[in-house]
C-alpha cells in the first residue's frame, strides 16, 4: 500500500508563495541580462521544501483551486444526468434566508440554478430572468451532463471543517459580521457541458466549466458564496434552442413571484453578471480579495448585499488555516479541501468622489503572477423597496482626466506605520493593478500586452472610463457664450455665461436644450441651429443592434468643432463645444462658443426642421460628419400674407476624443454609421428670453431604400416603456422593458429604489435618497464622506452640515437660509414688511432655492448652495433666470417628455402629491384600491405641495415652491400649464370653489392668503397680517367660508373667515402644536385637521364649534383629506398614505406607494361636485352660492358669503371699469 505525504494547509501555502516569488523574479527581471542572472540565483535559492511543493499532483494551482471539499465520500447526493434535470426537494435541518423569508427546501437543476421553489421545466423559463419560481444562480445557462459529461453533487453539511472554511469566506467579505452557521449546503457543476443541438460546433462540445455556489445559514442569517476555479470556466455562452443564437450565461439572484388571484408580482432579483466578457473573467475577480470567490448577503430583509473588500487583507495570517484538517496529497481525494495560493495583496481606498461611494479594492501588488481584477459592481433591478447592491444608484465615480498611454513608473519601497510593504513596479507598462481609479465604479478593467482598458459593467452604457445606467434619464449642464452678428447689423450680439441644460430620455432618444437669456434681437435668429443641441442628441441616440451612440464611444469626453454655412447668403458660424464627462452631480458637462454671423429672422417668425439623417465616419479617436439641409421660416404675417421661405445650410463637423487602443473589440463600431433626426422642434420664448430645441435620435446602419428592417419599437420610440427603463429588441419587432439600474417595475412602470431603507450610511450620518441615486452627509459634530464619519467639523462643512429633512425643520439645527429669514422677520417692524427689503427664499430642505427674487424690484437672479449670487445670471423685473431646475425639462411649450397627464378613471379618487408627480388611488366605497394605484401626472424636476381638484371641469391644480408656481392639467389629457409664476414664494396650500370659478392658496414666505380666476387672472391679496407661516388652507363653495392653519411655533392656530375676507376669527388656538393639514367634510360639517406637534387628528363642527380627538400617537402627518366615514392623511415618516375611520377613531389601512418618497398634499377627486338633500345643497344647485350664475352679476372676482356674495376688484385694477360692492 502506497504510503502519501501529510501537508497541513499553512505549509502548503508558504511553499507556494516560494514558487510565486520566483515567477514574480523571473517576470521582474527579464528584460536585461543581469535580470536574467538574478532570476537563475532565485532558482537556486529555492529551498527543497518549495520544490518538493512543485513536485505534488496539480502544483500549488490544483484544478479545483480553492473549492469546498465535494464527492460521493462526502456524503454528496448526485443529479441525474441529462439536459434539463431537477433534484428531489433538499429538505433543510436550518431555513435559508432569502429575500427575507424563509425556505425549507431547496431544488438543484442540471442549468447552473438552485430554484427555491418547485421549478418549471426548462423550455418555461431558459432565457428568462428573473425567474418565477426564484433561484440561485452561480452560472444560469443552458447546460448538459448526458453522456457522462459532468456531474453535480449536492447536499447539506454540518461538519466543523466545512462549517469554518464557510466562516473564514464569509468573515473577511463581510468582517462586521457577527455569523455562526449551523448548516451549510455545497452544491457543485464539475466539468458540466453546454448544451449541443445536432449540427453545432464540435470544437464548442468539448468545453466544460466547473463552478460551485454555497449557502451557508444560520437561525438569523443567510450568505452566499460562489466559488470559479482557475481554468473553470471555459464558455460563457451556450447556444439558444430558439432560434441558434449565442445565449450569455446569467450569474445572480431572483426572488419567487407572488400569485395573486387576477395578477401575478415579480419578485426582486440581482443580476450580478449577463456578459460573456464579464462572465468569462469570473475567476480572476472577486468583491473579497480572493480571486474567483464571491459572497454575499442573501437573508437581509428584501435586498441582496456583496461582500466588502477587507481594508488590509495582508492581515489574514496563513496561519489562519492551522484549524482545518489535514490534506493528503493523493490526487485521489484531492477534492476533500481547499488548497490555496497565497498571493500577495496590497488594498486600494478610493474614497467618495462625487458619487457618494466609498468602496476599498483588494488587488494583487503589481508584479504579481495573477493579477486580480477589481469586483464587478452589482445592480437591482425590480422590486425590493430597500437596497441592495452598492452600484444600485450611483452615479459614476469620476477621476481627473488621465490618458490612456504609457507612463514611466519610478520603483520604490515604502514601510508604513503598519509594516506592510507597498511596491510599485518599474515596469513602464500601465496595468490594472495601480490604474483602477481610472475607469469607472461600473465599469471593469481589463490588461492587454501593451496596456489596459475599461468597459462598463452590464447595465451601464459608456466608454468604461464614464459609465451611466442604461435606459436612465440623464442631465447635461454648461454655459454658452458667443459673439455673433445677426444679418447686416455691423455690431455683433455678444452675450457670456449662459446656461445650457438638456434632458434627455435616453429609451427614446429624444432631447431636450434650453439655452436662457439669449437676447431677442439674436433668438429668432439662433432657430435653425438645432445641432447645438443635437450633438447631445448623438450622444444618446437609441442604438440599432452593433451600433454606438456618441456617449457608448466617447464616455461624453470630446471637443467638437463645427461649421455652419448658409449657402444662399454665405454667412458662416462656427461652433466650439467641449464636453468634459460626467461631474459630481451625476450630470454631464459642456462648454459652448459660437462665432460668425447668420441669417437674420424676424422677430415673431417661426422656423420649421424637417426630419434628417447624417452620416457619422469614424476612424482612430477622430469622428466627422456633412450634410446639407434646409429649414423653412414663416414670418409673421403683413397685410394678411405670411411670407414663408426655405434656407439650405451646410454642416461640418469634427468630434475628437481618446480611446483605449489596447482593445481591439472596442474599435468594432462600423466605420460609418446613420444618424437619423426628426421630431424636430425648436422655438424661442420671447418672455423668457429661452432658446429651446428638441429632437429624436437613433443611430444604425446606412438606410439603402429597401424595406425597412430596423422599424423595431425599441428604435423608434414607441415602446411605451417608462423613462427611467431600458428597451431590449428582439425578433419580429418584438422588445421588452427593463427598469433601469436602480429602480425598480415591470419596465412599463418603474419606481424609484430608497436605497436609504438599506441603512448604507454610517451611523452617525443621515441618508438622502433621490430618484437614480442616493446621498450620505455626517451629522453636525462629524466631518467626512458620509459612509465613513468621524468626529470634528470644519468651518465649510459646518455651513452643509445635513439637517432634518422635515419641512417644519423642527427637530434639528436651521439652515444658514432659515436663519437668515428669521433675523430678517425678527428685528422688523410689526406691519408690512419695509419696501425695499430682500428676504431669501428656502426650500423644503431649509436650503437657498436656486432662483431668488427681490419681492419690492421684481429682479431675480441664480444663488450657489451657500446662497451667493451667480455672477451673470441677474435678470430684470419680471423675468426669472432659468437657473438650473426651471428650464428642463419643458413642460409649458413643445412636446412633453413623456404623456404628462394619464385618463382618470371613473369614479372618487385620492389624489397625492409627491415630488416630480401626482398619484391617484381609486376609492371603493370608503376603501382604497391599492393594487390599481397608478402615476397621474408627471411634472418632472417639481416639488408639488398642495393639490386640489375641480370637479367641473375635472382639472387638478397643484402648488409648486420649487419654480415657484401654480399650475393645472385636464385629466382628460392634455400637458400642464401655469396659471400663476410671479409674485410667489412658497405657495404651499391650494382650494378651489367649483360653483364661484376662483382658487384661494396660502404663501408661507410672503405670509399672504390670495384668490384668482382659475385661469390666473384677477388676483387679490385677501389676508396679508398676522400670518407666520400659513400653510392648509379649504374652502366651502356653498357657505361661503373658508378655513386655514398656521403653524407659527409661538401661537399656531386655525382661523376661518367669509370668503371675501371679512368676519376673520381664530377657530382653534389651544393645545395646538404644527397644525399641517386641514380638510372639511361638507356633507356633515366637520372640520378635521392633522398636527404634527401634538401627533394627533382631532375633528370639529363648524356650527356647533365642539372638538373631538380621533386619533393620537401618530408620527409625522402632513395633509388630510376626506371621503364617507374616512379620513385619509399622509405621514411623513411611514411615507405612507393613512386611512382612520372617523366614526370609530380607528385607523383601518394603509397605503405605501412604490416611490418610497415624501408624500406632501392630498385631496379627494369626487366622481360628481358634491349634491345632496339638506336645504343648503338644494340651493347650490339653483345657484346659490350666488357666484355660480354669471359671475354673481360682478364685473370682476366674485367672492362668496353665507347668503350672499362680494364683488372685488383684483390688486392691479385701476379705473372705473371694476365695480366693487356687497
């Protein structure tokens, strides 16, 4: 009997360090022959113990690498072989957690899954992900153990060896942890194949992959770890038995879906690869430092979380495995432990830049044999409302501008404080190893023979070095600056620091520029050059299959420089753009000059673009562009003729950019590509001096004139899926919608992820969740990035320390702008403020609004954070600076983003106020249909406060402080219009009297109660004394009163008056704390409120004056409305809609929208205007409210009153054309 050699595992491991050392000599000193003297003494040094290591089966790399011990001798059950095999249920001793709940039993199926439910066959689910029946995915593909080519061994184990190696995985990836698993399931592909129709390629028969998943749980937690030998993935593609196409393998998680009795919920899932490139580098990557291992957390509510890469991974001793057990060197059983190559690592900290991350990166020291590869980042895309993964909504992290060329590297050693050597190499090569930070967080890096690139992960588009979620909206910002002559005028136009912004809805290609405060005699003018902004157009036009839009191949770093020629006068314009990627903000940058002359328009003129195509030819790092085109002026008309004209202009251009010339899969773009426009539309807005242009792009193949093949909806925009989603084509013009990374929805309608819920900041910071990304700031007395904070503050981050979220800022420390309003109203005179005096206005954060405006002068002008004016940017009385959030995108002229408005159903609804948007949950009797709740409204870039409803005219009117503005919609359909966007401040409250026609709304900073005409017009100051901060405010049509809060924090109170204004009184003074939300039951005369001081709603009758309690130990509420028995409130804190039953003092239910965002105002869409039996109702049907028939006889506003009714003149008549009288 033979007898074998014992090794315990630190021995083995030191051996192989020698023999690493001497491949790092050998590579370090080849170049010269001193080098090569040098490696040959390294060679004899060697001590008889390393070579006796070199001597064992496999070397120190065995086949099965670092891979838990598996066999039939471990007790392993086998899957039967065959293509589509599933394992009888793998019934549990301890429940794995997954996505929160609990599971029994487990099924592992021959294609790379362990299913978590009973599985469906596969032609049910192979290509699909995610996937119903929920699963584990270590590598999903279409695989194939007939004829003995491979085996999966499976079963649940408890031994302590087992149970330890599981713990040391877990503990460096997740090193906070507190994690004891009681059982552990192995499961292993060995050498498994793909699957081979008749026919398809030998060659691509005999690869196999080996790859094992491992579930290790205890009574609290779940992990999961998947293990990918060297070597042990051979394809990361296996054929499709649809239609014969290359299909990539899948590495993630999916949670069952819920079955419902008339719908079915998908469940949440994470992709974690779904690209043969990322797919193929698997075992030589890894998000804890070892190469080929990867963890995560799998049980922790509904969110799965990778591992962190350990900060000093040098500091796991290789004594660490003097526990495990000893290891025989018969290559027999070499499958009963792991055996590991100690490489030496140094850790990368690459703190938050920008995107709010802090992320650490474990990597090999240069020179090392195998270099590891920085982790691939991981994304969520559908449901759970906490995240998740660290990438889920970031924007890119962003490094200085760095070229991609060689450099010089000086060779030096340092000794830290803690010992560890850090090297770098001499070698004038570029690696991965010490240029990671130049590619993006979403991006990998990979090494070539002369170099490095960087290519974004799956789900993100870009140039690897800039990288942006797929399908996501993004933002473009800059300034504009010129110097142009406008047809024979001899003085040029001259304008410097305008602002540029565009939005863009990436899934349609379609592009929103305003270009503000171009000057009149030079606007019409600037109409036909829609190409300034539609080189953003390019940059993210919808791809046809194997072309590149602009930003795919430039990352959005380029300089273009274009010329103009109007060929009938020969005036020329030349165009200079810079555009410097992506900043801190998420948003991309850009820098444009314009200079020559152009056509004169006239003023008034409108300018019509047809629709276009331009070719784009590429060739090493230089892309150009010509076409000729022609637009068409209609002036405006002069003796009853419009003169209307056509101009053709040529247009040259020549985009410039660096690309990594190392990957030869990155030039694949073809040489000459279709750019094709239409949809154009430009316009110039004369009030607002705002130069606006939008239009659809898709790039793709040189149309030929046969039939179109590239009519797919995905390519032209009719796809229907939701702007943050990304459309995927498929055969026979069929496509599906995906949510873009970080949101979450069937891809028709996708929500936003509060990554805040997952508690990803550090415990001494507060979370600011946003839609697409998410924000961490140190609290006041603690200084750093958010995710890593500590004590201490500096006099800058004193000035935008995080304060409360909340909009009463009553909990935490002001604001430099709150504080600054307060000294202001503290040392002034009682009365009117005095003319001439600026007060700031403060957002709902406490922060400077970005447009500031002097009440008194009428001018305005952009602030910066800290509230200092932005030079240039001062307008004159009237007009107001389209600082950054008011001028994209438009939602007033032009086409909408998106359909703004969605058809109300029939029947009551609750209307609520979010931030960007309306939604609306039908009622059902007294009950919410929550399963049927949907978006209403989109009002992009808004904050809306207050909401109302006319039911007349079935129109919702909302307030908005981000503008600040009060608009309106038809749900009939329709976009959203202004109905007043001057002399406002913070409009917060909204009512409206359906029977007199006028709106009444409360302006907690000018302390003002006003009424109009529902179109704007009329307006009137009613109450402009003895307001602190008024804020809700209803009205009641038929008797003529109107009613609203203050929630003044020395003497808060509920005041009601006729309304006309007259017979002012205070209702309720006492035991009141911050009074936010008031609602009137008409038909039972209750007035009912909601106090977030005292956390209680409380009711009242308005005739008997009798207060009654309905509920108390409530959180945050906000606004109230009612509806039968009901009251319906929204809380701030349970982001939440809450329904009491008023009769019983009970709350009954809840609903939570998918946006997990604060919820502002809400109020009931009745399906009729109220009707009923009593005498005052009969009355209102006959016209009295008298202000119902012809305007109450009034010239003017007509104002209601118990029995009778005002005539007012607004503020701004003067004469005697307005009649006033009683």
């Amino acid at each position: 009997m033979a007898r074998f050699k014992t090794w315990r595992f630190p021995r083995l491991r030191r051996r192989c360090r020698l023999t690493l050392e001497l491949k790092q000599s050998r590579r370090f000193f080849s170049e010269t022959q001193a080098g090569r003297r040098e490696s040959m003494g390294s060679l004899r040094g060697l001590s008889l113990w390393a070579l006796l290591a070199l001597a064992l089966p496999g070397g120190c790399s065995p086949p099965r690498g670092r891979l838990f011990p598996f066999g039939l001798e471990r007790g392993d059950a086998e899957l039967e072989p065959g293509d589509d095999v599933s394992s009888p249920p793998l019934e549990l001793s301890t429940p794995l957690r997954f996505y929160g709940s609990r599971i029994n039993s487990l099924y592992v199926l021959t294609n790379g899954i362990i299913a978590v439910s009973e599985p469906l066959r596969e032609e049910d689910y192979l290509g699909q992900f995610p996937l119903s029946f929920g699963g584990i995915a270590p590598f999903y593909a279409d695989l194939d153990t007939t004829g003995g080519h491979g085996k999966v061994f499976y079963r649940e184990d408890s031994s302590s060896d087992v149970l330890q190696l599981a713990i040391h995985y877990i503990k460096r990836g997740f090193p906070e942890a507190n994690f004891e698993p009681s059982s552990v399931v192995v499961v292993i592909w060995d050498s498994v194949a793909p699957y081979a129709g008749p026919g398809e390629d030998v060659m691509f028969q005999d690869k196999r992959n080996t790859f094992q998943a491992v579930l290790a749980s205890s009574d609290s937690s779940s992990y999961a770890v998947f293990l990918y030998p060297e070597d042990g993935l051979q394809f990361s593609s296996t054929h499709s038995k649809n239609d014969k196409e290359m299909v990539p393998a899948t590495v993630g998680f999916s949670q069952p879906s819920t079955n419902y009795y008339l719908w079915v919920k998908a469940g949440a899932y994470n992709i974690i690869a779904n690209e043969e490139e990322i797919i193929g580098n698997l075992h030589k990557s890894s998000n804890l430092g070892k190469q080929g291992v990867w963890a995560f957390e799998i049980g922790n509510s509904d969110s799965v979380l990778p591992a962190k890469i350990a900060q000093s991974p040098t500091s796991i001793e290789y004594g660490d495995y003097d526990q495990f057990p000893e290891v025989t060197s018969d290559a027999s059983i070499l499958h009963q432990g792991p055996i590991e190559i100690s490489e030496q690592e140094v850790s990368y900290d690459i703190s938050r830049r920008g995107d709010q991350l802090h992320t650490s990166y474990s990597l090999p020291e240069p020179g090392a044999e195998d270099d590891l590869q920085t982790p691939y980042q991981v994304f969520t895309e559908q449901p759970p409302a906490e995240p998740q993964l660290p990438t889920g909504k970031i924007p890119p992290l962003q490094f200085p501008d760095q070229p991609f060329h060689r450099q010089q590297i000086i060779s030096v050693e340092e000794d830290d404080e803690t010992g560890i050597v850090f090297r770098y190499s001499t070698d004038i090569q570029q690696t991965c190893a010490n240029n990671r930070h130049q590619c993006s967080i979403h991006a990998t890096c990979q090494d070539y023979p002369n170099g490095f690139c960087c290519s974004c992960i799956a789900g993100y588009k870009g140039n690897g070095r800039q990288c942006v979620a797929e399908g996501s909206p993004q933002r473009v910002n800059g300034k504009v600056k010129g110097r142009i002559f406008v047809g024979n005028n001899p003085v040029p136009v001259v304008f410097d620091t305008t602002d540029l912004h565009s939005y863009v809805v990436m899934n349609h290609g379609r592009a929103y520029t305003a270009i503000s405060t171009i000057p009149e005699a030079l606007g019409f003018s600037l109409l036909p050059l829609a190409s300034i902004g539609g080189v953003i157009g390019w940059m993210f036009a919808v791809e046809q299959q194997g072309y590149k839009n602009g930003f795919s191949i430039t990352g959005g770093e380029f300089t273009r420089q274009a010329e103009v020629t109007f060929l009938n006068t020969n005036d020329k314009l030349t165009i200079k753009q810079k555009f410097s990627g992506i900043d801190e903000h998420g948003h991309l940058t850009i820098s444009t000059e314009l200079e020559g002359r152009v056509p004169e328009i006239p003023f008034g003129s409108s300018v019509q673009v047809d629709p276009y195509t331009e070719l784009y030819h590429s060739s090493s790092s230089v892309i150009t562009s010509s076409s000729t085109r022609e637009y068409t002026v209609t002036e405006p008309e002069r003796d009853g003729v419009s003169p209307v004209y056509t101009v053709p202009f040529q247009w040259r251009q020549t985009i410039t950019f660096d690309e990594c010339i190392y990957d030869d899969s990155l030039h694949s773009v073809p040489a000459t590509q279709q750019l094709s426009v239409d949809s154009v539309f430009v316009l110039y807005n004369r009030d607002e001096q705002i130069l606006r242009y939008a239009m659809s792009n898709s790039i793709g193949p040189i149309s030929n004139g046969s039939a179109d093949i590239n009519r797919n909806p995905c390519y032209i925009g009719t796809h229907g899926c939701d702007t943050n989603a990304v459309c995927r084509p498929a055969p026979r013009n069929q496509f599906t919608c995906e949510c873009s990374v970080g949101f979450q929805g069937d891809g028709r309608v996708c929500y936003d992820i509060d990554e805040c819920q997952a508690n990803s900041c550090h415990p001494n910071a507060i979370c600011y969740n946003s839609p697409g990304s998410f924000s961490c700031q140190c609290n006041a007395g603690y200084r750093g990035d958010g995710f890593q904070c500590v004590p201490g503050e500096t006099e800058s981050e004193k000035k935008i320390r995080t304060l409360s979220v909340c909009l009463l800022l009553t909990e935490l420390e002001k604001t430099k702008c709150l504080r600054e309003q307060e000294e202001i109203v503290a040392y002034r005179p009682r009365g009117p403020r005095p003319i001439g005096q600026f007060i700031p206005q403060c957002d709902v954060y406490g922060n400077y609004l970005p447009t500031q405006c002097h009440s008194s002068s009428g001018y305005c002008w952009c602030v910066d954070r800290d509230g200092n004016e932005i030079d240039g940017t001062r307008t004159g009385p009237g007009i107001q600076p389209p600082c950054l959030s008011t001028v994209a995108p438009p939602i007033v002229v032009g086409p909408s983003v998106k359909p703004d408005t969605i058809h109300l159903p029939p029947g009551t609804h609750l209307l609520i106020a979010q931030s960007g948007k309306i939604d609306h949950v039908p009622l059902e009797g007294n009950s919410m249909k929550k399963l049927d709740a949907k978006a209403l409204l989109y009002v992009p870039d808004k904050v809306v406060i207050g909401v109302a409803y006319d039911c007349l005219e079935k129109m919702v009117y909302w307030t908005d402080i981000s503008s600040p503005a009060i608009s309106r919609a038809s749900l009939g359909g329709g976009e959203p219009t202004f109905v007043i966007k001057t002399d406002l401040e913070s409009p917060e409250g909204i009512a409206l009297d359906h029977l007199g026609r006028n709106i009444f709304w409360t302006d907690s900073q000018l302390d003002r109660i006003e009424v109009a005409r529902l179109d704007g017009s009329q307006r009137r100051v009613l109450f402009d004394t003895n307001l602190v901060n008024p804020r809700a405010i209803v009205a009641d049509p038929v008797r003529g009163n109107l009613y609203w809060t203050d929630w003044n924090r020395e003497a808060p109170k509920i005041e009601t008056s006729y309304m006309d204004g007259t017979n002012r009184r205070i209702l309720v003074k006492d035991d009141l704390g911050l009074p936010n939300g008031l609602t009137l039951d008409t038909y039972s005369s209750l007035l009912c409120w909601v106090d977030a001081g005292t956390k209680r709603v409380e009711c009242m009758d308005t005739n008997q004056l009798g207060r009654r309690k309905i509920l108390e130990g409530i959180q945050y509420p906000f606004s109230i409305t009612s509806y039968g028995k009901n009251l319906f409130y929204t809380d701030w804190r349970r982001d939440a809609v809450i329904a009491v039953d008023r009769t019983i003092s009970k709350e009954n239910d809840d609903f939570q929208p998918h946006k997990r965002t604060r919820l502002y105002g809400i109020t009931t869409a009745l399906a009729q205007c109220p009707q009923g039996n009593s005498r005052m109702y009969f009355y209102s049907l006959v016209g009295h409210n008298y202000c119902a028939v012809n305007n109450g006889g009034c010239t003017h506003l007509c104002l209601a009153t118990p029995g009778g009714r005002s005539c007012r003149c607004p503020d701004n008549t003067i004469g005697v054309d307005c009649i006033e009288r009683n």
